[in-house]
C-alpha cells in the first residue's frame, strides 16, 4: 500500500499526516473525527479540547465496539444456521442409507 501525506483540520488544529491509502480517505476520516468533536464540544461543560478529544476518542471507540459486537453476533448466527444446514443433510444422507431400498 502506499503512503501518502495530506494537510487536514480537525477541530481548528492544521495537522500533517502521514499514513496508508490515499489522501481522499485521511481527509474523509479527518472530516468525521473533527464533527464528531463538534458534538462532543456542543455538549460538554468543558472547552479543553484534549479533554474533548479524550471524549470523542472514547465514543468512537464505543462506536467501533458496538459495530464488532453486531459483525461478530451476525457471523455467529450465519455460522450456527450453517452448521444447522449441514446436520439435515447428513441426517437426510443417513436416512436414505439406512433404508431397505439401498441395501
């Protein structure tokens, strides 16, 4: 993958990254982080942005657990309905050994 470098703003501060992938994504990812700040800022009693960002940093991750959580649940109930497939199959292939007719 290639590294890029871009100048993005997040929450008033000018910042230069550097990182895999391309500029458009960094800027996208900037643009999130910096509302997502927004929010945080508009509902905090406190205008310490490390304190605001120490807020923002925790809701997203909160945000990317959640999202881990329901992918994982999600992959479990496919792999459950899988397997569920898997045992009629076998019962179906048993059951039509077993009978007289192929014997």
């Amino acid at each position: 993958m290639t590294t890029v470098r871009a100048t993005v703003e997040v929450f008033g501060q000018r910042l230069g990254l550097r990182a895999d992938g391309d500029v458009e994504r960094l800027q996208e990812l900037a643009r999130y982080v910096d509302q997502r700040m927004r929010e945080v800022a508009d509902r905090a009693s406190s205008v310490d942005t490390v304190r605001i960002a120490i807020l923002t940093a925790i809701n997203i991750a909160d945000e990317l657990y959640r999202e881990r959580e329901t992918n994982q649940d999600a992959r479990q109930r496919e792999i459950e309905n899988h397997a569920e497939r898997l045992v009629r199959r076998l019962e179906k292939v048993l059951k039509h050994d077993e009978s007289p007719e192929a014997n």
